[in-house]
C-alpha cells in the first residue's frame, strides 16, 4: 500500500472502526429483505476493492482520499449511500 493510501487512519484497527460505524450507519433500520440487499453490496465493494480497478479505469480510493477531510472520515462511502438511499426513497 503506498502513502498516498494511508487516509490518516491511526492503522489497522481504527481503519477497521471507521469500517464497522460506517457498516452499523448503513445497516441502520434495515430489516428483512432491504438489510440482506445492502449487506450484499458491501460485499461487492469489497470485492471491488480487493480485485483493484477494472483495466483501464482509474483507482477511485485515489479520488476519494484526495478529496477526503477529517471532518468527513466517510466519504469514501457516499456513492453507496446515495444508491441505498434511492432505493428507499423509491420503495
């Protein structure tokens, strides 16, 4: 992992919290069928993430840590809430 990776996370296991809050934030009031639908997009992000980008596509953790700040330490994950969000809105 290169520096330009770190995020300023205080290592291994404050990168795994702010992991978890986010999780617990989007897991949040979900019930039945919609938690099961969100668990099994983290789990696509993770996949994504661990497999790196598609050929030819830029990184988009890249992106997002250049762009992130302190007081925003999740948002690597708004393009996830913004699809859940409109999934519920439309439910």
């Amino acid at each position: 992992m290169s520096d330009k990776d770190d995020w300023d996370f205080g290592g291994a296991d404050d990168a795994k919290m702010t992991i978890r809050a986010a999780i617990h934030y989007l897991l949040m009031g979900a019930t039945g069928g919609a938690r099961g639908d969100i668990v099994q997009e983290i789990i696509s992000i993770v996949r994504q993430v661990a497999s790196g980008p598609p050929p030819g596509q830029p990184d988009a953790s890249a992106a997002l840590s250049a762009r992130r700040s302190a007081a925003d330490c999740c948002a690597w994950i708004a393009p996830f809430l913004d699809g859940v969000a409109g999934r519920e809105r439309n439910r």
